[in-house]
C-alpha cells in the first residue's frame, strides 16, 4: 500500500478547540452558579439542596454547550472540505 502524501487531519484548528472549551467551560460555571443560586432561594438553611442544584446546572448547561460545540466544529471541518475541493458532496464522499 503506497501512501500519496502526509495523511490531512480531520481535527479543526487549535483556536476554534480552545474557544469550544472555553465557552463549555464557562456555560457550565455559569450553569453552576445559576442552579446554586436557584436552589438555595428556594431551601431551607443547612440543606445540601444547594450543592445538588449547582451540580445538575453545571452539568447541564456544560453538555448544552458541548453538543452544540461538537456540531458547530464538524460543521466547520466540513465547510473547510468544501472549501478547499470545491465540491460540496466531498465532506459526503468516501476518499480512497
């Protein structure tokens, strides 16, 4: 098996992963505090109704962000397919 050349990866750019857990990152904070804040409104002092509140927004709000972060970067590497064969059935087509 011959090979044509240094295999392309498929993996976007280094700053649109950094920004991608960033934003996750920051969701999930965001999520956290909101859901603590939500939670020990409602609840009685002492309870550890709280930390269970952020917890569950944290987690929440940081999966929200990750699924749209994963389809934004497959999207991008499929848009830069395109880009760079100028056919738009290449991110769909099997290259051998």
């Amino acid at each position: 098996m011959e090979s044509n050349g240094p295999v392309e990866s498929a993996l976007p750019s280094v700053g649109a992963r950094v920004l991608a857990v960033a934003a996750i990152v920051l969701a999930g904070t965001c999520g956290g505090l909101i859901g603590w804040k939500v939670t020990d409104l409602q609840a009685s002092g002492g309870s550890f109704a709280p930390f269970l509140g952020g917890l569950f927004g944290a987690v929440f709000a940081a999966g929200g962000v990750g699924i749209v972060a994963v389809l934004v970067l497959r999207a991008m590497g499929e848009w830069h397919t395109i880009l760079e064969t100028g056919d738009p059935t290449a991110p769909r087509t099997r290259r051998s």
